[in-house]
C-alpha cells in the first residue's frame, strides 16, 4: 500500500473547468515573499498557486518561451557570441529523428547504425564517448555501499512534505531541476539551496536532447546554466549558482549533446537502476511494479552487489506518487545501504558549483556527520527579492506543468511520456492550457 497522500497529485489534463476553478480562486497566501516563508506554507493547493516574483518578471524578455525547445533569444547577442565560440567543439553529428515526433521520443524513421557511431544512451544505453576527450558519464559512484541519491524533474510546487522529511532526516540529496520549472517556481529553487541539496541542470524544457538542433541543444543548456555574470539564466538567476553537473531528460545523450555540455562546463550523470515510479499510472504500469523496482535495488544492496562500488538509482520529484514512494523506501533504503549521499559527495565533488562561497562536503565528512560544509545554511541572496501572491506571470508563461515528464530508457518509435500533474505545476491561463491540452492528452 502506497503511503498516505501528502501532496496535490490531480492529473493537469484532468479538466479545463477544474483547473480555470482553480486559478481563479483568491490566492489567500501566508508569506510568499522569501524561501522561509514559502517553506513554510503545508497546503499543496496553496504551494501551488501562482505568485509574482520580481528578478524572473523582470527579465523574462531575455528567455526563451518555458517548456518549449530551447532557441536563442532574439538580439541576445552574448548567446550568440558563446555559441559562436563553442560550435567548432560540437562534432558533426545530425540530430535523431524527426521532429516535432522525436521532441517526445518518437524516432520511428530513424535508421541508427549497430554500430552505435555516436554513444546514443537512447538506442544502445553507451556511457562511455566515442569522441575523444569527452568524459564518461557517471553512472555510479565509487564509494562502497553507497547509494547516490537523487531526484529529478523539479522544483515541484507541492514538495514541502517531502523536503521537510528529508530535512528532518539531515538527509540531502541532487536535485535535477528543469529550467522552466525553477523560473515557475523561483522560490521553491530557492529551497532546494537552502536546504543543502546539490543543484544540478536537467535542461531548459525536458525533450530529447538528440532530437534538437544544434541551436536548440545550445539553448537548452544555456538559458539553464552559464557563467554570464549579468544573471540571465534560470537557475543562476533564481537560486545564485552555476551547477557543474547535468541530466538529460530520459537519458537522451550521445556524444554531440554531451560536447555541448562539456562546453558548459557539466559533467553528465545518468543512473544504473530504475525506480520507474513516473510511470505508475501510465499504461497500466501499477504502484506494485515501482515497489518491486525499489525492493529489487534493496535486495542487491543486502547481497553484497555494491561491495565494491555504489551505484545511483532514477527518482522523481515529479507528483504525489513518486514522492510519497521515496518517503516510504527511505529506510529500507537507509537500512541496505550504508550511506546515503549526494552524487556530488560520493564522487567526492567538494566544488559543486561554479562560484567558490559554496562547498560540499567529502564524502568522508558527510558520513561522519557533517552533511553541510558552507553555503546551505541560509537561502541565496536572491532570498530577498520581492515577490508576492498574485495570480501573475511568475514564469514566461507561468505553464508551470507542461512538461515534466519522465526519464526512461527507449529503443526507438513512439514513446509515452507520463501526464503532467497538478502537485509538479499548475497552469496559470486559460490560453495555455488551451495549447496544451491536446497534446496533453494525446501523450
């Protein structure tokens, strides 16, 4: 049986008249000014209501459309510029498929060689290039005993619960978070910073990295993350750093995506276990299953499997489901494994992030106790920037759920990618929901 419900978990497709219900009813917030304060707020519907948030509003002619395929803004000549001077490192490699069918992971069409040329993840599960001088993607962690912990697909909007849980258990974690989201919702980003959790990129709007052209890969990496000092990417924007590690949506990599990240500065991560919990719900794909996938990876732990080495496991901040599921493991996981850490701390990645006033800790230090070196105590400075309930556009759009979506492997053809849901956005117009609503259903 699935632990008791703790977040908003209502399908976003579910019904337009639920959802316009929704966004025009008062906004009846507590303090929505600062990260404490939206901590603090317990009724999912509530954490989930839209509110204005300055430095986003205010720059949001500098960003591409949220949850679209990343493109250079116009007359955003520093992009221009920092795409001009990378392009000469990207291999000549075409994208895969056709889109808009291989934006969602429809490659039907698509003849790849056996030979697997490019290290596509997707077709052949290759982490290792075949370009030279790119680096391996982390797969594990070095660490015996070690389970590298994390979540993708955030900041969820309703995830309160689950990081207060995670708090009250010293516990921290890397938090994958998609551009689009941490701009929807600023000061839940914010958060995850404050909390101590190691901030990773999990791309600007979560589609098929290989799908995209080179313009667009370029884009989705940096509008998300760069190192531009004037603070026109999300999550510099939002949360004050520039993450040294990504994930790309679905694992979707191969070695031109990944030259373009290394550009950037980012170390590619994917996993060795599948928890599949955002597929709980989807095509028959029962909460039972995902129980067995995590009770799989804790028999492992307790036959020796990880003697030697740790491993990492693909989890969800996604919905109810998937956080209520890494709250009901947690024991079981803590009990299998002799260490929970950050992937960062397992791969003993004390500078997690560009800017040198953060650190993590070794992973000698967090197991001994000290899960917070410099940095995590306190909100960043971007904390103090006004924002305020409004039924406003805290986003470009404010679509904060058309998107999320899952990380999974595919061979190939139409792939289904999970409804979006309420708990990991809600949609703040009517016209957008409008716009998405046949797509929305039709995934």
């Amino acid at each position: 049986m699935s632990s008791p419900s703790i977040f908003n978990s209502k399908p976003v497709f579910a019904s337009a008249l639920i959802i316009l219900s929704f966004l025009s009813a008062p906004a009846n917030a507590q303090n929505r000014t600062t990260e404490q304060g939206e901590a603090q707020i317990t009724d999912p519907n509530q954490e989930c209501s839209p509110y204005y948030y300055a430095p986003v509003s205010d720059a949001l002619s500098n960003y591409p459309t949220i949850w679209q395929p990343a493109t250079i803004v116009a007359n955003d000549s520093a992009a221009q510029a920092k795409y001009q001077s990378i392009i000469g490192q990207i291999p000549n490699i075409a994208p895969k498929g056709t889109q808009p069918a291989s934006l969602m992971g429809d490659f039907s069409g698509y003849n790849y060689p056996a030979s697997d040329p490019d290290c596509w993840w997707t077709d052949t599960t290759c982490t290792t290039p075949k370009l030279a001088g790119l680096p391996p993607d982390v797969t594990t962690v070095p660490e015996p005993d070690t389970l590298g912990y994390g979540f993708d697909d955030g900041p969820n909007c309703s995830h309160n619960a689950f990081y207060d849980y995670l708090q009250q258990n010293n516990q921290k974690a890397t938090m994958f978070y998609i551009g689009s989201n941490v701009m929807d919702w600023p000061l839940e980003a914010q958060r995850g910073l404050a909390d101590g959790h190691e901030l990773c990129v999990h791309t600007w709007s979560h589609h098929y990295m290989t799908s995209l052209t080179n313009e667009q890969a370029f884009a989705e990496f940096y509008y998300t993350v760069s190192t531009r000092v004037n603070l026109l990417q999300a999550i510099k924007l939002v949360a004050g750093v520039t993450p040294t590690c990504w994930r790309p949506p679905f694992g979707d990599v191969d070695d031109r995506i990944r030259a373009f990240a290394n550009a950037f500065g980012l170390r590619t991560v994917v996993w060795q276990y599948d928890s599949n919990d955002w597929r709980e719900g989807t095509d028959g794909y029962t909460a039972a299953e995902v129980d067995a996938n995590y009770q799989a990876l804790i028999a492992n732990a307790q036959n020796g499997t990880f003697s030697t080495a740790g491993t990492i496991m693909l989890t969800h901040e996604l919905n109810n489901f998937t956080m209520s599921e890494a709250i009901k493991f947690y024991d079981q996981l803590k009990a299998a494994f002799k260490y929970l850490v950050p992937v960062g701390v397992g791969l003993n990645q004390t500078q997690p992030y560009v800017e040198t006033n953060y650190s993590l800790p070794s992973f000698s230090q967090y197991v001994s106790g000290t899960t917070t070196v410099s940095g995590g105590s306190a909100a960043s400075s971007a904390s103090s920037s006004s924002a305020q309930a409004a039924p406003s556009n805290a986003g470009q759009s404010s679509s904060t759920g058309g998107g999320s979506g899952s990380d999974q492997k595919t061979t190939g053809g139409s792939i289904g990618v999970p409804s979006a849901f309420v708990g990991a956005g809600v949609l703040t117009a009517a016209a957008i929901f409008a716009s998405n609503a046949m797509e929305l259903l039709a995934l």
